[in-house]
C-alpha cells in the first residue's frame, strides 16, 4: 500500500478516536447524563423560572433540539398565580357545604306567622268582612251593632256562638264604657278567646305504663292518616319511638300511604294483611308496641259515615281490641277500658257539616279529642269557634298545610291572635 494512504487513514482514525472519547466525557460529566433527573428546583428557583416564564414570548418558542447527548427537556414550572391569590391559604379540608335541613327544623318564618298564614283565608273571610266595619267608623252606634250581627250570623260559627259573641260585643256597647271601635274589637276578642279556651288538662303522653295507645277516626278523607304521620313526626322530634299501625286495610293503598310517612318521618309500621280484621291488625299492633317498648302507637282507622251503623259498629269493636291488647296481662286490666286517646278528625273546608258530624259520631263513639285540619285551604275557620263552644270536647291539634310541619296544638290564644290580631285582618285578604 502507498505510503500517503497509511498516513490519511492514521489520521483519520485519530480524528475519530478523539470525537469518540470526547463524546463520551461529555455524556459522563456530572449533571448531564441524560437519564439523570433534574435538581430539584429551589423556590428561587422556580420564581426565576417563573418570572421567566411569564416573560416568554410565543413568538421565541423553537423546535426542541432532540440529538442525543442533548440535556433532557427543561420542566418549566407553572406560571406563579397572582399576589393576592397566593395569598389565599390552601383549604386543608373539604369547606362544610349548608346544613341538612330536616323537615321538622325549618323556622323560616316564626311560628305566630305560620299560623297566621294558615288562617289567612278566614282573615280572608268574615274576620276581614268585620274588620271593614271598624276601619271608618269614627263612633259606635247601632248601625254598627247591626252590621257585626250580621257577619257573625252568616260566618260558619254557627248561630249559637254568634248569639254568644254578639251578647258580649252588645254587653260592652251598652256599658258605654267602650266609645271607640277599637275597644268594641277588643271585647270581641276577647269574647272568642272566652269560647276558644275549653281549659282541658293538657294530653299525657308518657303514660305509665308505655306505650301511649291513639287511635284517628272520622269520615272519608278529612285527614287521618295524614295526621297520623304529622303526629308521628312530633313524637319521634321528641325522642320518642313510635310505631304506626295501619289499621285501614279496607282502602286499596291505604297501608302505602301510611308507609311514606313511616319511611319520611323514621318510624315503624305495623301492617297487616290485605282485607284483614281491622280489630285484628290493632289488636296486633299494639301488643307489638308493648313487646317491643313504643312509647308511642298511632293506630290509623278507615274513613266512615256515622250513618252506616255496621261501619260504627266495627270502630266499636276496633276500641274494644285496643283496649283488650293494652290491659292483657296486666294486673289492673279491668281498669283499662280504651285506647288512652280517640281522636275524631274533621275537615274545616266544610264548616257547619264539621261540627254536625262531630255531634253525630258523638252518639255513637266515645272519642277524647278533636283534630280540625285544612284549615290553610278554607274560609270556614269560624267553624273551630263553634267547634269549641258546642262540643264538650277539646280540639288538641290543627291542620295548616299538607306538609309534616303543618300540624299545631291547638293554642286557644295563639289561634285568636292569629284570627283576630289588632290590624284589623288588615294582611288577611288572601
Ligand atoms: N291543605 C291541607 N290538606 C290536608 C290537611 N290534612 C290533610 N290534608 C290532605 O287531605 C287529603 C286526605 O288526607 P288523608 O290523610 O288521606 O285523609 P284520610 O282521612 O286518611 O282519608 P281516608 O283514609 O280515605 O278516609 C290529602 O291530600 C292530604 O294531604 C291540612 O291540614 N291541610
Ligand atoms: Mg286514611
């Protein structure tokens, strides 16, 4: 071989020897193997790279340059967030979303205005038909007697009461102590408020011994289950344990209906089966709130007239099953002679009638208490003043609305207030 040619390929493998071992000490030097992972950046750092960032324009961004024994892809770090949001503190929790509003905790509005609300319609009615009568009238005079007659008379609250209230309202003009209109109304209010309180002991509950034992009775539809549930609402808010027996198996869907409440308001249910003994499924039920320690058992019953006499005989004999499941076994069972309560439930919405059936169901059933629900959807309240004066028997609850808050205890002074407070009625056109 010529001579030239071992000295140009000397050459040349010593230019390759040379890039090779470059190479590779540039691969080896320390921070730049290029599986290595990058230092960790420090806060400077990062500010700066930020900072950077920040100033980088779009424009200057290149195509990454990929040959190997390139540095590994620089981890440019987000963008800082503004001042004022850095400053906002990490959560270290979840934020408590709102309260769990259960249905039994919802004070929106105060409960003197609930009521009120709920009587809005009789505000509506012959209270703001009286309050009419006041508004302009400078002085009192017999024209004035003869038209607060005439509203009380055709009001729903019937005329025995109307005679009553009319009697104080003539009692207190003939005085001549009352010269002013507002006075007049003040005695009228206090006339209803005279009829309204019946001054019945208050209902026991913690009986000795538990369960308490109520049964609901009344005609078709006035409200019984639903009072029911509301009532078991009351009970369980009270820290009682409550069973509801569903004692209507004549109406299809009556024991689901009473299985919502049940399931809404966190009770037991005692059901029975399809068409079964009425008796039977109280008798049953009550024995089970003994065995299982209810404080309370609300026993629901189907809708009736008190003109079909099988049907009123039946509830006789639904009575003697609830009182013989409460006194077996026990050694004063012959001082047990009836559930501890039977209330009969009527419907406002149809004034006068309401106090007609409580009257008939009282010739033929011995029941303690009276519910008078719908109250919100009627005109016809008056009907609880009639209610009150002629029945010897105290109304314990009303019905202001369908849902589980709108039942109240019946408050003689809280309903007057609410029927006939000193505006005049003046929000009660509904
Ligand atoms: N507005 C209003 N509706 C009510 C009130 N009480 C009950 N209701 C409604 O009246 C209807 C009949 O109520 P229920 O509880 O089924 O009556 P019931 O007496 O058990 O009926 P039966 O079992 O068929 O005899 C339902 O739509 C209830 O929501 C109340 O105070 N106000
Ligand atoms: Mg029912």
């Amino acid at each position: 071989m010529d001579p030239i040619v071992y000295v140009v390929l000397a050459v040349v493998a010593a230019a390759v020897g040379y890039w090779v071992v470059r190479g590779r000490a540039r691969a080896l030097a320390p921070g730049r193997r290029p599986d290595a992972l990058p230092p960790r950046a420090s806060a400077d750092d990062l500010d700066d790279a930020g900072d950077a960032a920040a100033d980088t324009d779009p424009g200057d961004i290149s195509e990454p340059d990929t040959s190997p024994g390139d540095l590994p892809p620089v981890m440019v770090p987000a963008p800082r967030p503004p001042a004022d949001a850095a400053s906002v503190p990490l959560p270290q929790q979840r934020p408590a979303g709102p309260k769990r509003q259960t249905a039994l905790t919802r004070p929106a509005t105060s409960d003197a205005a609930r009521y009120r609300q709920g009587l809005s319609k009789t505000r509506g009615g012959f209270v703001s038909r009286l309050a009419d009568l006041f508004r302009g009238k400078p002085k009192v005079d017999d024209g004035l007697r003869d038209d607060v007659e005439e509203v009380l008379f055709t009001a729903d609250i019937g005329t025995t009461t109307a005679a009553k209230l009319m009697d104080r309202v003539t009692e207190a003009l003939d005085r001549k102590e009352v010269a002013d209109p507002d006075a007049v109304w003040s005695a009228l209010r206090e006339a209803c408020l005279e009829v309204l309180d019946r001054q019945a002991s208050p209902p026991v509950y913690d009986v000795d011994p538990l369960p308490y034992v109520l049964l609901a009775i009344g005609v078709n539809g006035v409200g019984k289950t639903t009072t029911l549930g509301k009532l078991a609402a009351m009970h369980v808010a009270a820290g009682r344990k409550v069973l509801l027996v569903a004692g209507d198996t004549f109406r299809a869907a009556a024991t689901e209906q009473l299985e919502v409440w049940a399931r809404r308001v966190g009770c037991d249910i005692h059901k029975g089966k399809d068409k079964a003994d009425p008796s039977s499924v109280i008798f049953d039920g009550i024995s089970r709130g003994r065995r299982e320690g209810h404080d309370v058992v609300l026993c629901d019953t189907a809708g009736r007239l008190h003109t079909r006499t099988e049907l009123m005989d039946e509830l006789g004999k639904v009575g003697r099953a609830a009182a013989k499941a409460l006194s077996k076994g026990r050694p004063d069972s012959d001082a047990v002679t009836s559930a501890h309560d039977i209330y009969l439930v009527l419907d406002a919405t149809i004034g006068q009638n309401a106090l007609a059936q409580a009257k008939m169901f009282k010739e033929t059933m011995d029941f303690t208490g009276l519910v008078v629900t719908k109250l919100d959807g009627t005109a016809k309240g008056g009907v609880v003043l009639g209610i009150c004066d002629e029945m010897e028997i105290p109304i314990r609850f009303i019905g202001i609305g369908e849902g589980v808050e709108d039942l109240r205890e019946f408050d003689p002074a809280a309903f007057a207030d609410a029927l006939l407070a000193r505006d005049f009625g003046t929000d009660a056109v509904a």
